[in-house]
C-alpha cells in the first residue's frame, strides 16, 4: 500500500502525495483564479453524521445489519461525492465501487477507461448492490480541503445531501410496501388468508373494523402511519462539522525553508 514510495515524505505512497498536492492547489488557487492572483488560504473541514451506534444496535438480523450499514455506508458516499466533485478529498475515492458507479453514470466516457484499466464495472450500475462484492465501509467522518470562501456556507449544503438521501429513500421504501399491499390485496389467495385470519384470531366485533382497515390500505391517503413514517425520516439524524485554517489565516501560506525548525 505504501509503494511506489514518495522520496520525499516516509511512508507516503506518491499516488497520495499527487492527490493531496493536487487538492491543496484547487484550495490555493481556486478554479478562475490569474497567473498574477495571490494564493488563498486553504481550509480543513471534518463533517459527520449521527447516529451510527443507535442505529445499529437496535437490529435483530443479519440481513438488517448488513442492509443498515450500506444505507450509512451510501449516505457517506454522496456526501463524498458531492466533496470529490468541488474539491479534493481524502479518504482516497479510488476504486470504491459505490463512486464507481456514481462516476460511470453521470459520466460515462469514463467506461473505456475502466475497460482499460481492467476495473470491474460496479454491481450499483445494474442497480443492485451485490452483498458477496460490496463492502459498507464508508467512514461517516469525512475530511475535505475547502476554499477560503466556502468555510461559512458549506455547512448546509453538507447537510442536505444524507438528510435529503435519507428521504428520498425512505419515502420509496414506504411507496413500495404500498403498492405491494395493494397488489397482493387483488390476490384472491391472499385475500382469503387475510379473511381466515381476521376470523380465526378476533372476535365479531373486531372482525368488521378490520375488514375496513384493511380495504383503507387500498386508499393511498389513508393509511395511518403516514405521518408517523414522516415524522421518523424528517428526525433522523444530525450533522457536525468544524472547518479550521491551514496555517496562519493571517499570513500567506508558504513553506518557510528559512526556519531554524524546517527539517525537523
């Protein structure tokens, strides 16, 4: 992981030493910027995103901890990807399937290069993720160089990307249990179960009520969790970040070969 080896710094692959170069340059001199224009002074922000423990110690099932660490694991991807796509980054994004698949989407020229490279086309592209190849890794602290102007907006925009995700997604999972209810409910087979159950393990009078409920559930407006459902996706989760200057914000940024303490 360490090799080819960077001359320079110990134990710094130069693959991450280009990167970083390359993101400090986009912080110092930001896209517009003249040949004539002082440098800027670069930005470090860390963001993150809670809850991870809570949400995941409250699974039963194997299938649920894996199915809720993907979900964490894509949310911090977008977040990524909105980051990769304005600034430089660490962690490194390369070979990340999930932003494989996000880059083989919006910008798909970026296929030969993958046929080139002999890099498998990303599972997430044929629009399911495959647990056998896909691993939920993501770090939910994220680590992004930011320009100087950006340091007191970036906060909300970070923040729309999981809250925004997040609702898109549970908003479609509620949409699909819908419409798999109502689907099943045209089943004659599946009507006659319901029917033999309600009969079976209530009594007269809860029989009818029941029956009412269950023919609302084919009403779109009428199912009462609704807004117990958007009050859990509108609650969840906070975000935090904190972003501090590179340096002195006060001075140019340059290295000071001068300095008694340089080597060192």
């Amino acid at each position: 992981m360490l090799l080819p080896a960077d001359t320079r710094i110990p134990d710094c692959p130069r693959e991450a030493h280009t990167s970083i170069t390359a993101a400090l340059a986009g912080t110092l001199f930001p896209k517009g910027a003249g040949n004539r224009d002082q440098p800027k002074h670069p930005w470090l922000l860390m963001f993150s995103f809670s809850p991870v423990q809570e949400f995941i110690k409250s699974l039963r099932k194997l299938l649920d901890f894996w199915s809720s660490s993907y979900l964490l694991h894509y949310l911090s991807a977008k977040v990524c990807w909105f980051l990769a796509e304005r600034y430089g980054l660490t962690p490194n994004l390369y070979n990340q399937t999930i932003i494989d698949a996000f880059l083989l989407q919006k910008y798909s020229d970026f296929e030969e290069y993958f046929e080139a490279f002999g890099i498998a086309q990303p599972v997430e592209t044929q629009g399911q993720p495959a647990p056998s190849s896909v691993t939920a890794g993501f770090p939910n602290v994220i680590t992004a160089l930011i320009l100087d102007k950006d340091k007191k907006s970036i906060d909300k925009e970070l923040e729309q990307h999981p809250q925004q995700t997040w609702l898109e997604i549970g908003r479609s999972v509620r949409q699909a249990i819908k419409s798999k209810v109502r689907n099943s409910y045209n089943d004659s087979h599946w009507q006659e179960r319901i029917k033999k159950w309600i009969e079976t393990e209530f009594t007269a009078s809860e029989q009818e009520k029941l029956k009412r409920e269950f023919q609302g559930w084919q009403q779109g407006g009428q199912w009462e969790w609704n807004a117990l459902w958007e009050a859990q996706l509108s609650h969840f989760g906070e975000t935090y970040w904190i972003a501090l200057p590179l340096g002195d914000p006060q001075e140019r940024p340059t290295c000071k070969r001068s300095d008694a303490d340089y080597k060192a």
